[in-house]
C-alpha cells in the first residue's frame, strides 16, 4: 500500500489529473483500515441499568439538560441487536433525544440461549415490556411515557399499546410491519405459507433457539444488498465520517441475536401466516389485541427505499387505531439509514416536543 502510494506521488499529479492523489491516498489507507482493523467498539451514550430480567436489561440514559418532563421509552426488534438505536455519537437516536431535553429508556431483549427456548411473543410482550414500562414510570416518576418502536419493535409497541392500562401519552411507530400478508418474503414462501404448505414449527423445534447464524443468513437472503453498501463504501472511502459510520453498521448488521424457537413459531404463525394482528384476532395474555384502543397522539413514519418493511405494511394502522392526533411521513431514505443517520431523533422531536410537557411548568 504505501509502496503505491510513493509510485504515485513521484509519478506527480499531472499524470493522474482525474484521481486526485491526495483524495486517492487517503481512500486506499481507509480501505486497508477496515480490512486490517478489530472492528469498532461501540460506546453508548450515558447509561445506567434500572431493571433486569432474564437476559433483557432496560437503561436509563439520563438527559443532557431536561427540557421535557414525559420521558421516552424506546422498543427495538427482537431480531437485531439493539445498540442501532445507539451505534455511536452523531448517529445515536438515543443520543440525540437526549440532547433535545429527554430522559430515555431503552429495552435491551438481549440474545436468548437455549434455555430460553419456550420464551413467547406472550412472554416478550407482558412479562419483559410492559413489566419494563411499569419500572420506567416508577423509575422516572413521571404520570405518563412515550412509547416509540421501530421496525419489529413498532408492531411490539403497537400490541401492548392496545392491550395495556399504563399511561402511555404518545405513540410512535417507525418502519413498522402491521399487515403481513405482504412483505419482503418471496412470494412462494408467503404463500406456502398463508396456505398451510410450508410450516417453520419443525425448523425451530429442531433448533429449538434459533442461532444467530442462520437469522444473519436468513437477513442476507431477504435484503441481498451487501454489494450496493461495498460500492458505496469504495466511493466514499475518502470521507473519515462516512468510513466510521458505515464500519460500526457493519458490525451491527453482522452481530445478529437468536431467536427463542417458541417466539419464532409464534410469529411466522400468527403474523406472518394468519395476519391475525391486522384482522383482529391476535390474543396476548389472554388479552384481545385490537388496534382501536389506541387513542393516543400517533406519529407514523415509512422510508421510501425500504426494502425490509414496505410502507403498504405500515400504512394500515392510520385507520385502525381511534386516535384523533395522527400523523403519517416519508422519511427519504432506507431503513437503516433512518436511524443510522440520526434522523429518528430529528423527524420524532419535531413532533413529540409540542406533545410533551416542558418540565418549566411542571416546576413553575
């Protein structure tokens, strides 16, 4: 590498007007970085752990300088690690509500082994969230909470936002799955599903928690987008804030958690299979799941290149809930780039903060 990098500058830029030798020199010494290189650790934004259970933790990260006095309880997918809310400064969701004047709370599902096999959607939702939710309120000594899920976690959000009595003050719910009859499954897949000709019950009973190798695998299969990222990556290679950003997604997108077998039954079953959530027919708990409980302010937004959650999937929530306050948005982007870039925080605060009590008159 740095024998090329000599070649070049006594070759002098007059030969190579187009590439730039400096420009060029600092994109090959990223790319060999990132070949070279443990991958980035990852800090997160102030934290402390306010309540555990099994393998799950929820963290409080205290505001900067609170402004607002309901906090923000934030729900992720079971499927992926949940430091994407928080991959880094400049890019941290949680970062950035805190710095707009929130205390947050982040569920952390943690990755399941195989004791944890018998662990249900049922399970997830009542023991693990909306248990989680009750010691964020006692915790924060706050009347009410804003709930806000992303992806999985939004259609988790949604559940226990239709079945609960906890004062939940605003919902949000971003790249969110509620109709499963479509989606980014193969067509054949789908179908075989929805009519009873594939099953995955023997796949996960085999298993009985599914490895986080084969969900990584699964993910590669249904987004087949790693050679667009490595292009990009090479044509911005130059850029230091760019090269960072795109090594601490890497490393997200490779640290895939397992998934409890019972849960992932569940799931292909009675999402996926039956669309029992947007017919109304989901049971939690022995509770109806109906989305017409929800009266709550609902902010609603899509990315216009996702390719994991197709805004047709989300879109039909706005007329399932009762809620008057409801907002739906496009958000320009993918949906990693969504909370990648930080985004989440920015398009959430401009909505949340006219619907979250200033903590001045609270005090005053």
């Amino acid at each position: 590498m740095k024998r090329a990098v000599i070649i070049m500058k006594a070759l002098g830029t007059d030969l190579f007007p187009i590439l730039g030798i400096e420009k060029e020199t600092k994109r090959w010494n990223q790319l060999y970085k990132i070949m070279t290189e443990p991958k980035p650790e990852i800090l997160p934004t102030p934290r402390q752990a306010v309540w555990k259970k099994n393998k799950a933790t929820l963290w409080y990260h205290p505001a900067k300088e609170k402004r607002h006095a309901i906090p923000v309880f934030l729900v992720y997918s079971l499927l992926n690690k949940v430091y994407i809310l928080d991959i880094g400064e400049g890019s941290s969701v949680v970062g950035g509500l805190t710095e707009r004047g929130y205390d947050v709370y982040l569920l952390d599902w943690g990755s399941p082994g195989l004791e944890d096999s018998d662990i249900t959607l049922d399970h997830y939702i009542i023991d693990y969230l909306e248990n989680a939710l009750k010691r964020a309120l006692r915790h924060s000594g706050a009347k009410e909470i804003s709930l806000a899920g992303y992806c999985l976690g939004g259609t988790i959000a949604a559940i226990l936002a239709s079945i609960t009595d906890l004062p939940i003050k605003n919902l949000s719910l971003a790249a969110v799955p509620i109709d499963f009859s479509i989606g980014v499954l193969p067509d054949k897949l789908l179908e075989g599903l929805q009519k009873g000709e594939l099953s995955v019950d023997g796949f996960a009973d085999a298993h009985e928690t599914i490895p986080s190798e084969l969900l990584y695998l699964m993910f590669r299969m249904l987004s087949p987008g790693d050679g667009s990222t490595k292009v990009n990556l090479f044509t911005r290679a130059h850029d230091e804030k760019y090269v960072e950003k795109w090594r601490r997604m890497d490393k997200w997108t490779k640290d895939t958690s397992s998934f409890a077998g019972a849960a992932f039954k569940q799931m292909f079953n009675d999402l996926y299979k039956n669309n029992k959530l947007l017919k109304g027919e989901l049971v939690i708990g022995g509770r109806k799941v109906d989305l017409k409980n929800i009266n709550c302010p609902l902010f609603v937004f899509s990315c216009s290149r996702d390719t994991l959650i197709l805004e047709k999937q989300s879109l039909p929530v706005m007329d399932l809930v009762s809620s008057e306050d409801k907002t739906y948005e496009v958000f320009e982007g993918g949906h990693v780039s969504l909370v990648l870039t930080g985004v989440f925080a920015e398009i959430w605060d401009k909505w949340l903060s006219a619907r979250s009590q200033d903590i001045q008159e609270v005090l005053s």
